[in-house]
C-alpha cells in the first residue's frame, strides 16, 4: 500500500521540507516546493522592476521640473525684454513726432552677464538630459545655442550704450545733428530691434518645449 503524502510543513526551512519530501517520495510535494521557489525569484524580480521603473519615473520628472524652470527663465526674460523695449520705442516715436529730440530707446541690463544657460549647462554635464526623446533633447539645445548667440549680441551691443549713450543722458543734444538723429544712434536703436526680435524667437520656442515637456510628465 502507498503511503500518503506526509503535510508539508511550511514553518520550516525549506531545505529541511525537500529533503523531506524527497524522502518519501513526495513528488507532489517536491514540485510544490520547487514551484514555490521559482515564484518567489519571480515576484521579487517584478518588485525590483517596479522600484525601478518608479525611481526612473520619479528621475524623469525632476528633470523634466528642471528643465521647465530653467525655461521659465526663458520666458519671462524675453516678456521683460520685449515690454521694455516696445515701451522705450514708442515713447521715443512718440516725441519724434513731436518735434522733440528724446534721448535713444536703450535695453540695459544692470546684471545681466548672460542669458539664462546655467541650468542647461549643469544638467547636461550631469548627463541627465540623455534621458530626454531626441526631438526634445536637439530643440533645447538648439534654444541654448540660440540664448549664447544672443548673450555675444547683447554684450557687444551694451559695450556701446554704456560708452556711447549713457554718458551723455544729460545731453540730448549730443545725439543730433540739424535735428536728425546721427546714423550711429539710429543702427544702435536697430540693433535693439534685432535684439528685441531675436528674444521673441526664443520666448515662443521656451513656451512651446515647456507645453511639450509638460505632456511628458
């Protein structure tokens, strides 16, 4: 007569419950055991791909966070820098009209050095921005690229204001000749157009990444 299977005996140590089942023969309970192995290997697998596929998720999103602030930056720069420009040109318009002679519209910056690419800069050397689709990653860099030429523009374009006009604010009179403004003031205020132009190609892209960037989180 067969013996019957002995009841497995899940408290203990699982070495202990195979030799056991070998034993007698418990091949029933030799494939319980080696089947509750294989499930425990696998659930703890899954477990470890989905602490990471979450820590990857929660990565992505602060980068995502980053980029979109560094962006911000974007924006309401170009906002400030096209409010102030818009502003100084139709005042200057305005009195041109006039009559008057009005000192020429400037776009200065007490502390600017650079526009904003310091975020850029740190995520990329931190390699974070490999985790980003290709589209995206090449359209941010392309808006850095476009920021440093700007910077080089305004720079060159500030080295002139701060030796040629702001010197002589007191002095309207500085800036014209038979009533008409001297070419050299009149290609520095076109020169703030472009500035001006080049700042609204920027704002436009910064907000269309950031609505892309948003969709991806």
């Amino acid at each position: 007569m067969l013996e019957s299977p002995r009841p497995m005996r899940f408290h203990l140590p699982f070495l202990i419950r195979l030799r056991a089942a070998l034993g007698g023969r418990d091949w029933f309970g030799v494939a319980i055991e080696m089947l509750a192995v294989i499930l425990s290997v696998v659930l703890g697998l899954e477990a470890s791909q989905w602490n990471a596929r979450r820590s990857e998720d929660e990565y992505r999103r602060q980068i995502v966070a980053a980029f979109d602030n560094s962006l911000a930056d974007f924006e309401k720069g170009g906002i400030y820098a096209h409010q102030k420009a818009a502003a100084a040109l139709a005042a200057f318009n305005s009195a041109r009209r006039a009559g008057e002679q009005p000192l020429p519209p400037i776009l200065h910056y007490v502390s600017l050095d650079r526009a904003p690419t310091r975020a850029w800069d740190a995520i990329v050397s931190s390699g974070a921005a490999r985790d980003l689709e290709p589209n995206i990653l090449f359209r941010l860099a392309a808006l850095n690229s476009n920021a440093d030429s700007w910077s080089d523009q305004y720079q060159r374009y500030n080295r002139f204001t701060e030796e040629e006009v702001l010197p002589y604010l007191n002095d309207s009179n500085h800036f014209y000749r038979d009533g008409k403004l001297l070419p050299i003031y009149a290609a520095h205020i076109d020169r703030m157009r472009e500035l001006v132009n080049h700042a609204d190609e920027m704002t436009r892209e910064a907000h269309a990444l950031r609505e892309e960037l948003r969709k991806k989180r």
